[in-house]
C-alpha cells in the first residue's frame, strides 16, 4: 500500500484523483487557510503555541520513550500509523513501520509560524472529523492529549473508528475527569464516556486511570489522566451511534460543541449575555454536552441575575449522571452555586440600600410637611 493509495476526499470519501493539488511541500493541506480562526478556544491554543514552543526533540518526543506507563502494541513493520493531533513534534518517527502519518488542524500553523517540519513522519492538515484516509486503512492510531482538544469529541471517535482496520489498535491517553467549563478544553473525557460511548466501540479492558501526582504521568498535568491501547470491537457497519453530515465539518463557520462551550465561555466573561445565550442555545440536548447546556445555563442566569432559574439549573446538573462521576463537575457545580448565592445577596442588599434610601426621603419629606 502507497501513500497515494491510502487518501480520499474528506467529505464524500470518493478516492482521492489529485494528491498533488494538496501537497505543499512541508504537508498536505485538506484545510482551507483560516477556517479555524473563528474559534476562540483554536486562537488559546495557538496563542500556547507561540509562547511555550521551543522546538522538536525527537528523543523527548517519542511517544514510546516518554508515555511508559502504556504497553504500547508490538510491530511487525507492515503498519499504517497515525498520529492524531500531533502538534508540532513528530512523535512517531522511531517506529519502523510502513507508514507514519501525523494528522493536525493546525499543521499549516505548525509549519508557516513554527518553522516545524517532521524528518521521518508525513504531516497533514486536516479536521479529526474529518480524516482524508480510507475507512479501515490503519493498524494503529496514537491519540494522545489531543481527544479533550478537538471541537467535536463523539465525531471524532467515529473518524477513529472508521479508518482503524477491523482489530486495529487506538493508543490513548488525555485529561481524564476534568473542569467542564474551560475555554481550551472544556471536560468530556470521564466515567461516563468511558463506559458509554467509548466502550461500545472498543475493547477497555487496557484502560487505567492514573490521579494527579501519580509519578508516571507527566508533572505539569493539572488533572488525573486516563490511557491505554484499545482494540478495535465490533465492525464499521455496526457502528452505534448517529454521524452527522460531513459537510457540516467542512464549513469554515460551523462551530462544534466544543468551540461553541469556549466561545459561550468567552461572552459570558466578557458580559456580552446576548452572545452567550445565543451560542449556548445551539449546543445539542442529549448527547455529550447535557451537564456543560445545564452549567452555561445556569452561569448566565446568574449573569442575568435569575437567581430562581440558576438554583433549578444546578439542582439538575448534580442530579445529572455524569455530575455523580466526576469530582471536578462537582466542584464546578459548588462554585457556581457559591457564585450564585453570593450575588444574590449583593443584589439583596443592594435592594435595601435604595429601599432605606427611598423611605429615608419620604419621611424627610412627610416631616417637612
């Protein structure tokens, strides 16, 4: 199997005729220039980016070397590997395998901006809801620290899913049970999707969960982390889960569920309410985003100073299954209530005050007269 061979085009999934019109010499570009700058929660990663960059290190980037707390899968050098949402470090490049593929929305960035150029991996631009290869094309795909970062989660693992061969191998690792209100990489990755989505996909068995402080895990994590190699369970036709139309991802101003939780972060902190409540409205009721609807809801109703409707929202989220599975929801759900009653008291107060004042003049008034 060739390079060539293994492409198609991201949308239709048609074989793809003319490679070279995407080739630009240091990656191939599957993403128009731009279409993510609408994303406030791209433009913070991009900003980390340009501030902590120093450079691709081979030795400490290699996967293998620096996440050893995973039995990664064996090899036998006939594979396709891919790395998801590599960032600028070509972090598969000691493996000696057929093929090695880093895939980034932000490798057009990665190359023009950071000078990155990977020596032994081909790099490509593209969406992870979006993937230019063929379904069941890859042996082994590494995931790591990216699946908490991208706009769509469920969307992606149904990319993963499709491209991986039947038996085909998904390395894990990312933020597991973290804030679900954070502007870069608001929380999903937890219990609950663990054992719902993600394990009627693939075989869990491998997967740890390791807290905060554990020493195999990287000292400047702020959260506990979870990973492991999963296998492949059931076939590409009996996928479980609804996809959504692929040129909704292709659309330069479509905003995921992620983006959108960023984005409706962004307004509330700017006190632009009209924004938030219009960007919170879109997130989809059912699925991953329930308990982040249910505490942007809450967050701007406190903004609006509907202090009833907030108390409603919150008693709900802490009934909400994946509340009762992740300590830091929990913690998210407490501050907002503190918040909450905190302004409501300065609200009560404040009423007061122009009470007091306001009877104050009347009897000045009356003892006038």
């Amino acid at each position: 199997m060739n390079l060539a061979s293994l492409f198609v085009d991201p949308v239709t999934l048609d074989p793809l005729e003319d490679l070279a019109s995407h080739d630009r010499g240091t990656h191939f570009e599957f993403l128009p220039k731009g279409s993510l700058s609408y994303s406030n929660k791209n433009e913070k990663e991009l900003a980390h980016f340009k501030k902590t960059y120093r450079g691709a290190k081979a030795e400490s980037d290699d996967y293998r070397q620096r996440i050893n707390w995973i039995d990664h899968p064996e090899l036998d050098g006939s594979e396709v590997v891919v790395d998801i949402g590599c960032g600028p470090y070509d972090n598969i490049s000691s493996l000696g395998v057929r093929l090695r593929l880093a895939i980034d929305d932000l490798a057009s960035f990665y190359t023009e901006e950071l000078m990155f150029t990977p020596e032994r991996s081909t790099l490509i631009s593209a969406r992870s809801e979006l993937i230019p290869l063929k379904s069941e094309s890859v042996d082994i795909i590494y995931c790591i620290n990216m699946l908490d970062h991208v706009d769509d989660v469920m969307e992606t693992v149904g990319e993963l899913f499709r491209v991986l061969k039947p038996d085909g191998k998904l390395v894990l690792q990312c933020y597991f049970n973290s804030y679900p209100l954070q502007e870069t990489e608001p929380g999903v990755i937890d219990g609950y999707f663990v054992s719902e989505p993600l394990s009627k996909l693939f075989d869990i068995s491998q997967v740890r969960a390791l807290a905060l402080g554990d020493h195999s895990i990287n000292t400047s994590y702020n959260c506990d982390v979870i990973g492991g190699v999963l296998r492949k369970n059931r076939p590409l036709a009996e996928y479980p889960f609804p996809r959504k139309p692929r040129e909704r991802f292709a659309d330069p101003g479509y905003l995921g569920p992620q983006s959108t939780i960023s984005n409706a972060l962004s307004g509330l902190d700017k006190n632009d309410l009209v924004k938030a409540a219009a960007l919170i409205s879109t997130l989809e009721i059912g699925g991953l985003h329930d308990i982040h609807y249910l505490l942007l809801q809450a967050k701007l109703k406190i903004a609006q100073e509907d202090f009833g409707a907030a108390r409603l929202l919150l008693e709900g989220a802490l009934a909400h299954p994946r509340a009762k599975q992740n300590v830091r929801t929990q913690l998210t759900i407490c501050r907002l209530e503190r918040q909450r009653i905190l302004k409501a008291e300065r609200k009560i107060n404040s009423d007061l005050k122009l009470l007091n004042e306001k009877l104050a003049k009347q009897f000045k008034v009356s003892g006038a007269t």
